[in-house]
C-alpha cells in the first residue's frame, strides 16, 4: 500500500498517472495548499521543502521499513524502479527517458509554472515577467515539439515516466497562452495521452479531492500559497 500526499496539480497528477497505469493500490492523503497543509510538521517530516506529492510506500522492494519520497520525480522513478514499467530497461532508451524526465522537472515545470503565477495569480500584472515566461513557455514547448517528431513518446515507441512528468504541465496550456494548433506533434501526443484510461482516472480524482478545483484564489489561499516568508 501507497500512501500518496496529493492535491489536484500538475505535479500531484504525476503520480496518480503512475498509480493508475501501473494499478498499484494506494490511498489519497490531501494535502490543501490553499489552507497550508504543506507546512503541517507532520508532513515536513516527509517532504521537507514543504511541496507536494510525496509518497509513502508500506511495501518497499526490499521488504523493510515503509519508505518515504519526495519531489515528483523521485517519486516516478522510485515507483518505475519499483515495478519495472514505464522505465526503459535498454541503456540507451533508458538514458532517454531520463533526459527527458529531468527536462521536465528542471525546465518545462518551472517555467510553466512561472508563466501560471504571473499570468493568472500575481495580484500585480507585470509585463515584463508575463513576457518573459510566455516566451519561455512557447519555447519549451518547440523543444518538446520537436522531440516528438517521427515518435510516439518522449523516449520513442512507448510510454514512459517522462510523458507522465510532462502531460499535466500541457493540460493548462490555453492558461498558458499556447495554442497546441501551433505544435502538432504537441498535439498529437497530447490527444493519445489525455483519452488513456488511467489519465482519465488520475483526472477525475481532482474535483473529488478538491470540489472547489478551478474556482479562483481566495486571499487567504493566495498568502498559503504564495505568501510564506522565508524562516
């Protein structure tokens, strides 16, 4: 059993992907940003940097202790390691997966998530950082355009932790000012993930966990959010 701290957003809906396709069974602890569960000493002493998902697994590989994980892709390629799927096992694919895994994680999160807060929750528009990060963003997306010409996935043929890292950052897209018009192979990956069985069910478990999904901001989940001084 899987313990998964979890609330509906692009890096949380990176692990329910995993869960569902791999059909491991697990149980959903929220985690809400906006009332400021991710600073809950309890939670910190499993994800100390205060982010969400995290994980604990009950039934490790090695048969001891449960073992906690955070950062979302850690978490995938634990559970990848775990299992044996969704991990090339070839060295050269493999290296692939996890080129394009860390790209998202190190790149494509952060600056899609640097486009969301300054286009939809700063309570100051700046145009410069909207600029900034929209281009960004546009740029990005070439990148991941042209990775996907003449192939399937990120790491080729099939379906790794790489695409799960990636699709929940393009769902937003039109959030993000993109139009998946504009990138075909974008789109065509898009299209073949979004209508997958498992992504259907990862998704529908957003509005479950948080009715309040796509509502806007209240102030006090914007100072949960985005007002933590630094200690």
């Amino acid at each position: 059993m899987i313990d998964l701290y979890y609330w509906p957003t692009p890096n949380g809906h990176k692990i329910t992907l995993f869960l569902e396709e791999a059909g491991l069974e697990y149980t959903i602890k929220p985690v809400d940003i906006g009332k400021g569960d991710q600073f809950a000493a309890e939670f910190l002493a499993i994800s100390p940097n205060n982010k969400m998902p995290a994980i604990v697994d009950h039934a490790p590989a090695d048969g001891g202790a449960p073992v906690s994980v955070f950062e979302s892709g850690a978490i995938l390629l634990y559970l990848a390691e775990k299992t044996g799927r969704f991990l090339p096992s070839a060295a050269r694919t493999r290296v692939e997966a996890l080129e394009w895994l860390f790209w998202q994680v190190g790149g494509l999160g952060p600056m899609l998530g640097q486009n969301h807060h300054f286009n939809q929750y700063a309570p100051e528009k700046i145009p410069y950082a909207m600029d900034r990060y929209t281009n960004e963003t546009r740029r990005l997306y070439g990148v991941l355009d042209k990775r996907l010409d003449g192939r399937a996935f990120l790491a080729g043929d099939d379906y790794s932790i790489a695409d799960m890292a990636a699709y929940p950052w393009i769902v937003p897209h039109a959030k993000q000012k993109m139009d998946l018009v504009d990138f075909p192979n974008v789109q065509r990956w898009f299209d073949a993930i979004s209508t997958r069985e498992a992504t259907v069910k990862a998704y529908a478990l957003g509005p479950q966990v948080n009715p309040a999904l796509g509502q806007p901001l209240t102030e006090e989940q914007r100072k949960h959010m985005f007002g933590q001084p630094v200690k």
